[in-house]
C-alpha cells in the first residue's frame, strides 16, 4: 500500500495540487491540503481500501480538512470577521461518509487545472526567471534545490524568490484562469519555455545519476496537447509539441539497460517510436505553413530531419544547416551557433566545425556541450590532444552523471 501510494503521489501529486490551488486560492494552502490529503490516504486506505476514483478522494480530502483548520481557526475570530470561513465550514461533510464522492465539483475539469495554474505562475507582473522557477516548483513539483542549479543561483536565493512570487500573486488577486485574448498571447512565450524546461529536465536531466525523468517529459507532451486544444492552429504550440514528440521518439534507444548514454549515431533506430516521429512530423510541417512560426517550429523541422533518416549516414546536413541558418536569424544566440557549427562540420569536415566553435567557448563557459563538442570534433580531425583537453573540460563542468560517463569512456579510448 505504502508504494502504491508513493506512486500515485508521483504520477498524480501534481495535478491533485493545481485542484487544490483553485479550489482554496491559495498555493500554500494548497500544498498543506496535499499534504494532508495522502496522509489521510496512508491512514485510511490500508483499512477501507483504495477508493475508486483516488484523485477526486485526495482532492475532496484535502479540500474537507483545510476548512476544516479554517473552522478551527476561526473559533479565534468573530464570525463577523469571517462569514464565508463559517460558512464554508458548516457544509463540511465526513470524507468518508456514503456517497462523499457526489461532493466533487465536476463543473470543473481537473486535466485543465494545471495549464491554469502555469498562466497565472506565467502572470508578466513577475519577472521571466519568477515565472519559470515558481511553475517547475509549483506545476510540476521540482526540487528547490534542482531548479536553484538550472539557474545557476543558490537555493534560498531561489527559495526567497519563490516565496515573494507567490506572495505577490496572493497580494495581487491574480486569477487561477487561463487569459483570454491579448493577454494569452502575451503570456504564451513564457508559457512555451516553461513547458519546454520540463520537457528537457525529463528527457535529459541537467543533473543527477539519471540521465531522463520520463514522467516528465510525458507530463510536458500532455501540457502541450491541452495548450493546442485551446489554441488550435498557433504555429509555436505546435512547434513545440512536435519538437517534444520527435525527441521523446528517441527515448527509448538513448539510454542502455545500465543507464549509460547512446550518442544519436549510434542509436538502435529500430526503438524509435515511428508514431511519435509521424505526428511530430505532421505537426512540424503544418507549423511552418502557418504565419508567425518561430524557434520552436524550426528546432521541430531540425529533429524530423534527423527522425526520418533510416540511418546515421543518412542525415540530410545541407538541409539541417540551412534551418539552423533560419534559427540563428530567428533566435540569435551561441547556443544555436554551436549546433549550426556541429552540422557544418558534419557536412564540411571536423575543421570547418572546428573553426566556428573556436570563438563560441568563450560565450558558453559554463555550457558543457561546448567542450564536449570541441572535443568530438578534434578526436575526428585527428587533433588527440586538443580533444583530451577538451573532453576533460566537459567532464567538469557536466553535472549529469551519465554524460560525465560518457565523456570519460571517450577520454579513455583517446588514451587506449
């Protein structure tokens, strides 16, 4: 029961917890109402069995015992002071009454609670690295500590940010509601990252023993699906949906049994989900067809390049350098002029590639694919101790156990 439990908390803790922040007002209030809830869960299941609908039961449980701390609260206030507190609480039912479940308000969808609640962590009265941090610990339950090093700041910094986003929502008013009209879109560029930032924490963790959280990387596609239902035909939605699907294709074949990384090249093709790879590429295409497309729908005509080829040594680079050429004049940044270079090299030579990552190293000190693409490529054009270096360098600055694995299995077969 206890692991049953621990994996509904996984799977469902989340989604439990957006309910509870729309239906209290309050993400605090919220996350002590989850807490609540699944030791109720823990107490109770074991004797009366688990309910049949266990996530309206943690929802309704958690939502019965915060009032029912309002009502004790309240005995401290005059009723006065808090008509609505009283109220609320007289109608308390026993969670465990017959027929308790009836008492779910089903004039709401809770697949729907949690793309609310990234719109309001998204809400531009707080600042962008707010936004994002407050929706990784929020929505999806990140680790304080995870997102402070994805950041690059330290944890009670991060923390402290956290608490005055949160405040600042409270203090505002700011609605649990997805916008509508030009304050959507306003928002949507913040909301794509978000999304995108789990994504990219479950399909390769920045950090860690494990190279992917898939539930995340799953929880991320589902995010993006509910966002293009409300937004059909937004070409960046489904952009981001495609490049989501067209990498999470690859799952499977990225990762051997041991948990070491398999580099694109060497990867079992034949585990690629070619479903996940069709819709992706139909999504992909449809985006670019639509006006105002942007980074995310080039990255996901990129990834259906690399997709479709039957084999590594069937990669069209001419046509992936010329979208990265289309993504560097939409998105200018040196991360996408590291990729461009990588392709480059792949259709040029190693020297080519070489010589445009030469000056990005100095723009990227901390992004440890940089090195490590320096020292691919020098390990290519024969330049062995270059890439020793370079391996070295990206040995220390990656913080994923996996990928330091591999950069060390490459060091080695230099010295072999």
């Amino acid at each position: 029961m206890t692991r049953l439990i621990e994996d509904l908390y996984r799977r469902e803790g989340r989604r439990v917890y957006s309910t509870l922040v729309r239906l209290l007002g309050s993400m605090d209030a919220a996350e002590e109402a989850l807490h609540d809830a699944f030791v109720a869960a823990a107490e109770q299941w074991p004797s009366h069995g688990v309910p049949a609908n266990p996530v309206a039961w943690l929802v309704s449980v958690g939502r019965f015992k915060s009032i029912d701390k309002a009502r004790r609260q309240s005995r401290f206030v005059s009723i006065d002071a808090a008509p609505g507190v009283a109220d609320a609480a007289a109608a308390v039912p026993d969670e465990q009454a017959p027929g308790w479940e009836q008492l779910w308000d089903a004039r709401h969808d809770i697949e729907d609670d949690r793309l609310r609640l990234i719109f309001t962590c998204c809400h531009p009265s707080l600042a962008e690295t707010a936004r994002i941090a407050l929706t990784l610990r929020e929505v999806c339950g990140l680790p304080t500590e995870a997102i402070a090093s994805a950041f690059l700041i330290a944890t009670p910094a991060l923390a402290q940010r956290i608490v005055r986003a949160k405040a600042k929502i409270l203090a505002a008013g700011i609605p649990y509601e997805v916008p509508v009209g030009a304050e959507r879109a306003a928002r949507l560029a913040s909301v794509l990252r978000v999304i995108y930032l789990v994504f990219n924490e479950g399909y390769s963790a920045h950090a860690g023993a494990s190279a992917q959280h898939l539930e995340l990387a799953d929880e991320a596609i589902r995010l993006a699906r509910l966002l293009l239902n409300l937004m059909p035909g937004e070409p960046e939605v489904m952009g981001l949906l495609a490049l989501m699907q067209l990498h999470h294709a690859r799952s499977a074949a990225r990762c051997t049994a041991e948990g070491d990384l398999v580099p694109l090249d060497e990867q079992d093709r034949t585990r690629w989900d070619q479903s996940a790879i069709a819709e992706g590429a139909v999504l992909a295409e449809a985006a670019l067809r639509q006006r105002g497309f942007g980074a995310y729908a080039l990255q996901a005509a990129i990834a259906a390049v690399h997709a479709e080829a039957a084999a590594a040594t069937a990669t069209d680079w001419p046509q992936i350098v010329g979208l990265y050429d289309a993504l560097l004049r939409s998105e200018p940044s040196p991360v996408v002029a590291l990729n461009r270079a990588v392709a480059v090299a792949m259709r040029d030579g190693p020297e080519a590639g070489l010589a445009l990552i030469g000056p990005l190293l100095p723009l990227l000190p901390d992004y440890h694919l940089a090195p490590a693409a320096m020292a691919d490529l020098c390990r290519r054009a024969g330049q062995i101790e270059a890439a020793r270096q370079h391996y070295r360098a990206a040995a220390a600055l990656a913080q994923q156990a996996p990928e330091r694995r591999f950069l060390m299995r490459r060091l080695a077969e230099l010295d072999g």
